[in-house]
C-alpha cells in the first residue's frame, strides 16, 4: 500500500518546558491571564489539556478549589517561558522549567 503524499500528521515543537504546581484556581488564574493578555500570541504558548479550549480549562480550574494540581506548559521561546515562570511566582505556584539550560525549581 502505497504511503498519502501529504501530511496526515502535524505536531508543535515546544522548546520550552514548564511544569507549574499549586491550587487549582491559580493555575487555571494563570491559564486565564496568558489567554486573555493579547500582547502574548495565542500560539506561542500551550497548556497539557483533554478540553478543546485552554479559555473553557482554565474557566474550569478555577471552579475546582484548591486541590493542588501539576500542569504541564509549553513555551515557544526563552522570552515566553520567563514570562509564564514569574506569573507563576507572584500568584503563589512553584515553577520547574526544562529547557536544556536551567534544572530544577525556579
């Protein structure tokens, strides 16, 4: 059988790792925030969901309490992951990035 010459299959790079941990409400807080700031492309950024909107995931999160959660992020560029890693610090969640340069928390 031969193979379809075009794609059948598409997929994102993410350079940039990040996990972010804490209550709930404040990841999805932190979701809601790089979503709604227009400055930040909406395709420069991604949050590990099942839900077909990251708007309606975070909306969700911060109904579900303050369950502490891991959310897995990915960053396009150095810039970005900086970015979401201080929004992060200053509503209260612990950030690990992985980007080939830094190790551990931050």
């Amino acid at each position: 059988m031969p193979l379809p010459e075009e794609k059948t299959v598409s997929f994102d790079l993410w350079p940039h790792l990040l996990v972010v941990e804490g209550p709930r409400e404040k990841v999805g807080l932190l979701i809601a925030g790089l979503y709604d700031d227009e400055a930040i492309p909406r395709d420069a950024w991604t949050a590990a969901t099942k839900e077909r909107s990251r708007r309606t995931y975070a909306d969700l999160l911060q109904q579900g309490g303050s369950e502490k959660i891991r959310q897995g992020m990915g960053a396009r560029t150095d810039l970005l992951a900086v970015t979401i890693v201080e929004r992060a610090q200053r509503i209260g969640l612990t950030s690990f990035r992985f980007s080939g340069k830094s190790k551990g928390a931050i």
